[in-house]
C-alpha cells in the first residue's frame, strides 16, 4: 500500500540538506534538480532523484511512489518525508517515503538557492580592479564591452553558476570564479617577464565565457541549455569572443587569434573537450590556474557540505577521493 503524500495542510520547517541527522524521520522541502523512473525486477516503478537547497545537494530514491510523486519533475520544489543515511559504498542519500510538489507561496525560495559566499559588491570591486589593470587598450575595450552589466553577455555572466555541480554552482559563481582565476594568474604572469600579462589575465577573465549560453541562470531549473548540449561551453564561448571583437573596429587579429587560443585551450586537454592544447605561454597559465582554482573551489563547496565535526567528506567525483575536512579550530 502506497504511503500517503504530505497534504498542504502538513506545517513544515526547513531542514537544511546539512542539517540532517542520520536515522531521524524528516519532513522537510528541497529543489528536485533530477528525477529518474525506474523499476525494479518485479517490473514495480521507483524513483531516482537529486535534492538541492541553498546548503547543498543530496541524492534520493523512492519505493512506491503515489501517482502523485510520480508527476514530480526536475525544476519542482518537493516536500518530502524520509530517513537520510550514509551508506558506506554511495554516501548521503534520503529515503523518500512521502512526496508531493509545492506550489508557489508555500516555501522559501531563500532556503532553496545557493549564492556565492562572497558579496557581490565585493567582487564587482575586484572585477572592476582587474579591468582597470589592463593598460593595453583594445583588450581594455574588449573587456569593458564583454563585462558590462548592463548588456549581454555581461548581464548574466553575472549572475550565472561557474557549473551545474563540482565547484561554484551557485549564483554569481561565474564571476567569482573568472575573478579567481583571473587574480592567480596575473600573480603567476608577473613572474615571468616573457608573459604577456594584460593578454593574460583577458584570457582568464574570458576563459568561461560561453557558460553564459551553456548554462541555465535559473537554478529553479539547473543545467545544460539546448545550446550548451548542441555546441558546448567552448564553441558558444569562442563565438561570442569572435562576435565581440568584431564589434571592435582594427581589433589586431593577432591578439584576437592569441586570445581565442586561451579560450579554446583552457581545459588543457583534448580528452577534456579542449579541442587543441595550451599552446602558448599565456594559455598554459590559463590552464592551470583556471583547472587549480576549480579543484580547490570544489574543496571549499564539499566543506560546507561535511557535517560539523566529520573529518572525512564523501567520496568527491571531481578530485575522486574524499577530502581531509580539518578541524575549525586548528585553522584559527
């Protein structure tokens, strides 16, 4: 017999995905970021799924779901009521007993949307500090024309995640990532004096660019656009580059053709869809900085993720390993 769903007269308090306690039977509401149905030998349907709110992300199953939990879909906020474990081989996971979607007005969308930890006002100060430190004048006006906020892409390169999972997925994580990169290598190009720098850190404030059209900004909705799927991140990001510097009248093509090569290059790899290697000096510094800042932007996030006092996180796919979570006070 199939467990009844939670009705909207139920009251409900928000527990955060990192507020929950192992073995204790939770009532609470999530984002739904993905929903599987599935069956099991008996040809009897259950449930995959993906929970997210502000705190973090945790995956889910349900046996025996009502008609009612079945026309859930990804994109919904779902009240849910369920046990959350840790099991030894595939980490957290709820067991969904109860399932139904909430309409507008009886949640908080506060609780559900993950923002950068830094303030914005803070990082559009530091975005501003980089753009004023480029003194060659055509990536200057590159730059003014590609980040202002006012036009696109700059509009939601603002505003956008840095990636759907893995590191800086939440709102305004593009740019604070671009920014980190950006400050990393322009420390690592001033050591060098065969680097061009003001290229440089172009090419690290741009490298990400085509996530502006790969991802969705609505993470009510997170993930890959039609066009990030179709041509991804690197393609849309050249494109828009090319499009922007032909906006701009006698853009050298030589520094149009070093800066696109930082662009398609950035993942360093052509296993990992970086259609040419770093071939340059300013995109080897690109790369490795972009690649490190995201590693250890995925540590911050799977620390914020690990409960108070565990010293292990779960097993991360990104750095495939779990992470050594010090304790609070030996940093202090």
């Amino acid at each position: 017999m199939t467990t009844s769903d939670p009705s909207p007269a139920d009251t409900c308090t928000k527990v955060l995905v990192t507020e929950l306690a192992e073995g204790k039977e939770t009532v609470t509401y999530f984002l739904c970021t993905e929903k599987e149905t599935a069956t099991d030998r008996n040809g009897k349907a259950y449930l995959r799924l993906k929970f997210r709110d502000a705190s973090g992300e945790l995956k889910a199953i349900h046996f025996d779901p009502s008609e009612e939990a079945l026309a859930v879909a990804a994109g919904d906020v779902v009240k849910a009521g369920g046990t959350y474990s840790v099991h030894a081989q595939y980490g957290p996971q709820f067991q969904v007993r109860r399932l139904r979607r909430l309409a507008d007005g009886e949640f908080d969308p506060a609780t559900l949307v993950p923002v950068s930890p830094v303030p914005v006002a803070e990082l559009r100060d530091r975005l501003h500090a980089l753009v004023r430190s480029i003194a060659e004048p055509n990536l200057r006006a590159l730059l003014d024309r590609a980040l202002d906020p006012d036009t696109e892409p700059g509009a939601t390169f603002a505003v956008v995640p840095a990636a759907v999972t893995h590191h800086h997925a939440y709102l305004s994580g593009l740019l604070e990532h671009s920014i980190i990169v950006a400050e990393v290598a322009s420390s690592v190009a001033a050591s060098f004096p065969t680097v061009n720098r003001d290229l440089t850190v172009t090419g690290a404030l741009l490298h990400d660019i085509g996530k502006t059209l790969s991802y969705s900004a609505d993470l009510f909705a997170p993930g890959l656009t039609d066009a990030g799927r179709l041509q991804g991140e690197i393609v849309l990001g050249h494109d828009i580059l090319r499009g922007l510097m032909a906006e701009l009248p006698d853009f050298p093509a030589e520094l149009g053709s070093q800066l696109r090569h930082i662009i398609v290059a950035h993942h360093g790899e052509r296993e990992k869809g970086s259609p040419v290697v770093p071939a340059t000096r300013e995109a080897i510094i690109v790369h490795f900085c972009d690649d490190m800042c995201a590693r250890v932007g995925a540590f911050d996030d799977v620390e914020r993720g690990t409960a108070a006092g565990d010293r292990w996180s779960a097993f991360n796919r990104m750095l495939d390993t779990k992470l050594y979570v010090p304790p609070r006070d030996a940093e202090e």
